[in-house]
C-alpha cells in the first residue's frame, strides 16, 4: 500500500501526443474515495508533455499534454467498491481531440461526464513511466497487475480479449505494439517482450529512482 515504482523511459515508450495508444489494467483499492495513479508519464507538475490515468473518488479519467494549458481531458463518473479488482482501459486514437479517447471498466465503454480540449502539441515525452502514482503523490492504496501501455488504439473486442484474458496475458496480445508493462507476483517488467527486469528492490535493473516497492506488498489474489 502507498507504494509505486518507476521504469526508465525506451524509444518504445516515448510518447509524443499524437500517437494512438492504449492502457489496460487490473487494479483493486481498499479506499475508492482517494484519487490514486495508475499509470502516469509527466514531466513536472504541470503535466507538460504528458499524460496521467488515474482513478478519483467518483470514476477514472485521463488527461494529457503537450505544453501547460494545452490540455485534454477525458472522465468518467462511476462507483467503485472498495476490495474489488476491475479491469480499467483507455484508448486514443491520437487525434488530440477529447472525442478520441475511450474509457472502459470491466469490458464497458463508459459515457464520458467531462471533457475538455485544447490539445494540439506535438512534444516527445521521455520521462520515467510511473505505475502506482503520479509524480510522486495519489500513491495506489491497493494492488495493480497486468499493467500495459500499448502503442496501438484498441478495439472494443480488443478490450473484450484483454478482460477475459486472465494469465494468457503472459503473452501479449499484440507483442509488436506492447510497449511496457507488467505481469503480477514476479513483478516483470519489460518492454516489447525483451526488457525484463525480475528483482522488484533493485533501483538499477530497470527501475527509476522512485522505486519504493517491497516485496512483503506482492500478492498472488489475483484475477485469472
């Protein structure tokens, strides 16, 4: 609980604001009121060149930038149980229009509560990739597995394969477009299917330097 990790950023996982791509996750929090990162990828706090997902005390939403105040934002409104895994995505179409991008739980597309717009940067993002936070603060309280950034937008039966997928999501989906991500009780992270760095205390084998995981917080309740 309250703990996150980062992965130094590759040429897979550079991002720069116009280019489709996908999260998909499973997450489960014992305290649904607080806003908590899920994935984020920011350079500074004002969210310059980057992007956030993250889940807030009435639904999940994502926001992304090119510079401060050139902004797109898509949320959610929904409840969520405390204790309960769900499966969350995005897509974006790379558009940089609101209307781009999707949100899902379990499999469902949501209707959007809140939308804003005014994207329209092209700037590559190479900051650290951060899982369980964002930059630093609205640590995860909770549990996060098979955690995926994708450079591809997904399709509703994309979606639908990567829910049911349970362990078969050892392997990717689409392996070509995986471009970071991780599978539960190793904690492997990799990229592309070749990066993979097995030891979750070690700040040099493909951690960043926010790394505060501990292996005592791993569990294998998990859904399959």
């Amino acid at each position: 609980f309250n703990e996150s990790f980062s992965t130094p950023s590759t040429a897979l996982n550079d991002w720069d604001g116009k280019t489709p791509f996908t999260i998909t996750c499973w997450m489960r929090s014992s305290d649904y009121s607080k806003a908590q990162g899920i994935l984020a990828k920011m350079v500074g706090a004002s969210l310059a060149r980057g992007w956030y997902f993250v889940i807030t005390s009435t639904g999940f939403g994502l926001a992304k930038a090119g510079t401060v105040g050139d902004v797109t934002t898509r949320t959610t409104t929904i409840t969520n149980t405390n204790n309960t895994w769900y499966h969350f995505a995005f897509t974006d179409d790379g558009s940089g229009l609101a209307t781009g991008m999707k949100l899902y739980r379990n499999r469902v597309l949501m209707t959007p509560t809140s939308t804003f717009t005014a994207f329209n940067t092209t700037a590559t993002n190479t900051a650290e990739l951060e899982i369980g936070t964002f930059l630093n603060s609205g640590f995860l309280e909770g549990n996060v597995c098979y955690t995926r950034v994708w450079k591809k937008e997904f399709t509703a039966d994309d979606i639908e394969d990567d829910y049911n997928g349970g362990f078969l999501l050892e392997n990717p989906l689409y392996p070509d477009d995986l471009a970071a991500g991780f599978k539960p009780n190793e904690t492997a992270i990799y990229a592309n299917t070749i990066w993979n760095a097995r030891n979750e205390a070690d700040a040099t084998n493909g951690f960043g330097s926010t790394n505060n995981l501990e292996p005592s917080d791993l569990t294998t309740d998990i859904p399959t």
